[in-house]
C-alpha cells in the first residue's frame, strides 16, 4: 500500500488538506483584478492551497519564491523562465525585442527546461522593468496571468527600495491578479498595512489559520483507518502532539502508518514516531541550537517549558524580548496569543526536552 500522507513539498489530490471554504474564497477572488495578500505561519499550507486555486481558475500563472533570489537580475531571470512554463519561446520571443538588456536563454533538448540568465550588473534596473512589464502584454482580457510571489516579506533584502519601484509598475497594469504570501506577520503588515508602505492597502488580506480540529482528525482517521482500527484515537494523538500543525501532523501521520504497515502495534506508536523523528534529526537540530546564542537558548528553553520568556526575570525585558523578535522572524518561534510562544517545530521542541533532561 501506498502510504496516504505527504509533507516536505507542495501536495496536490489526494494529499491535499480539505481547506473548502479558503479554497472556494481564493478562486472567488480571482474572478476579480483585485490582489490578494495571504500570511500565515510557515508550512501552514498557503502555498499548495494557493497553486490548488490557481489551478482551478484554468488560468496561466506564474510563480516566484523571492526567498531564492539574490539580485534584481536573478528576480527577473526566474520571472522569466515561469513565464516562458506558461507561454511557448515562439509566442514571447518577439516581445523580447524590446528589451533594453536581452536575456541568455538556453533550451536543454533532453527536456526542453529551459534557463534565463542576464548578465550581472549591467542596467539592473532596466532588466527588472522590462520583465515585469511584460507581465502585463503576455496577459490577455480573456484569460488572465495570475501571478504569484512567495515569502514576499523578502523582497526588501534584494534592494531596501525595490518595493517603491514595484508599486510604481504593478499600479499602473491591468489584466492580472497578483497574489502575494508570506510567513512573517509583521514584516507583511508592514508592507501592506503602514500608512507609509507604498503597497498600503494594495490587496485585499487574507490569514491563513490552521485547519479546523474536527476536519483535520477527520482527515487523518480516514487514511489510518486502512492501517488500524483506532484510527480515530491516533488521529486524535497527532494532532494533540503537533499542535494542529499542518506540516508536522503530515510528517507524525506519515512515520506513523509506515510503522504500523512495517507490523508496529498500536500500543505507543505516537511515542514510537516521535522517537524516530527526533533521532533522524538528531544532528540537524543540535547544529541549529549551536547557531543560537545563549540568549536564544534560554528562551527556546522558557518556551519549551510553557513559560511566558518576557515575563521571566532571568534576563532583563529588554534582551529576551529582542531575542523573542529575532526567534519569530526566523521562523522558529510562533507567537499563538498575546501572552503565549510557542515552538514552530514541536519535533525540535522534544529533542530540546530531551536534552535538558
């Protein structure tokens, strides 16, 4: 049998995490120009629900992760190589002509992928113009380009000032939808929602929470159930270890029925799981707690323990606050309530327990 959970990568049918309502909303949406801001927390599922809506509009789309770009060049060379998965070389390649700085395009034969490059440092910001607006003349009335921009709350460490340039060409297009996500809260709200930001107000919002409790055990019990028959008590267990977090409850569910297709009983399995999750990562994550520094360390462990760090007298306010913020920003800390952090990974959490112990 075919193990029915997936985690690590973006899912598709029959691995998808029914996200209906989100779902219907996001292809809804897109019947208009308008654009959408989507945040959530990392590994929430933002961007396969997101390629999901996409892909039922039936429209073009293109896509950038702006955690992997590096320059303004390499902005605009991704950006063009998702549009030429869209489009055929033939149809754009005349359109090409009108750039200021023409690309190096090369299409392997095997397999026909092709890479865009442009030559560093040369007119970088005619590069970038020239690209983005082709967005807008390969788009067309009848069938729209979606585009889609990931972990945007990046894009500031490309240029601090590309996001003045950006707004510049995108408010005067029309005939796309730009859909924008990202996984830090304020970096995002400071974009989007400071008075000052020069893209206030330019979509709508939309957070992302986690999947209702009863929908997700119910996803979870369904797939168990070819494997055991207290589906519904381990199901239950996963998500009451993880938290309800959609990346880690695929990732326990998955090492869960793979035990338990291997001959493992029932008895203790989540804590069979768990064990073997945390000891494939072993190393991981002691070279991750080696990078934090002390600071860090003792508030990932106030953290681990259930306390509030900005509460705790061990250090002054002022410190583990600062060490909170720089926890959060990297994606190892998730503020759940106001008065309440909890850890992003709830695997790396136990091996933290485990070393204190």
């Amino acid at each position: 049998m075919e193990n029915p959970f997936r985690f690590g990568s973006l899912v598709d049918e029959p691995y998808f995490t029914d996200r209906t309502k989100e779902l219907q909303y996001i292809v809804q949406f897109l019947h208009s120009e308008n654009h959408l801001i989507l945040i959530s927390p990392r590994r929430y599922g933002k961007s396969s629900l997101v390629r999901k809506a996409v892909k039922a509009t039936g429209r073009p789309y293109v896509s950038v992760n702006m955690q992997q770009v590096v320059s303004r060049e390499d902005f605009a060379a991704k950006l063009l190589k998702s549009i030429f998965k869209q489009y055929k070389i033939e149809k754009v390649k005349y359109l090409l002509r009108n750039f200021r700085v023409l690309p190096t395009i090369n299409v392997n034969p095997m397999n026909d992928e092709v890479s865009v490059s442009f030559q560093p440092l040369i007119n970088s910001k005619a590069v970038f113009e020239d690209t983005l607006d082709l967005l807008e003349k390969v788009s067309s009335p009848d069938n729209r380009l979606i585009v889609v921009f990931d972990e945007f709350q990046e894009v500031l460490e490309i240029d601090p000032h590309i996001d003045k340039e950006l707004r510049s060409i995108m408010q005067e297009q029309s005939g796309l939808n730009y859909i924008f996500l990202g996984s830090q809260e304020s970096m995002m709200e400071d974009i989007f929602e400071r008075p000052r930001s020069p893209f206030y107000h330019f979509g709508q919002l939309m957070r992302l929470d986690k999947i209702p409790v009863d929908e997700f055990t119910a996803y979870l019990e369904s797939r168990f159930a070819s494997v055991t028959d207290k589906a519904h008590d381990i199901a239950a267990g996963v998500i009451a270890f993880t938290g309800n977090h959609p990346y880690y409850s695929q990732q326990l569910a998955f090492t869960i029925w793979d035990l338990m297709a291997l001959g493992h009983g029932d008895a203790d399995i989540i804590s069979k799981a768990t064990t073997d999750i945390v000891r494939t990562h072993d190393l991981d994550y002691e070279r991750l707690w080696l990078t934090f520094n002390k600071t860090d360390q003792l508030t990932v462990r106030l953290i681990c323990e259930g306390a509030n760090p900005v509460q705790s007298r061990l250090l002054p306010t002022s410190t583990i606050t600062s060490s909170v913020k720089r926890l959060s920003k990297k994606g190892y800390v998730i503020r759940e309530q106001k008065d309440k952090y909890i850890m992003e990974d709830p695997f790396f959490k136990e091996w933290i327990v485990e070393q204190q112990n």
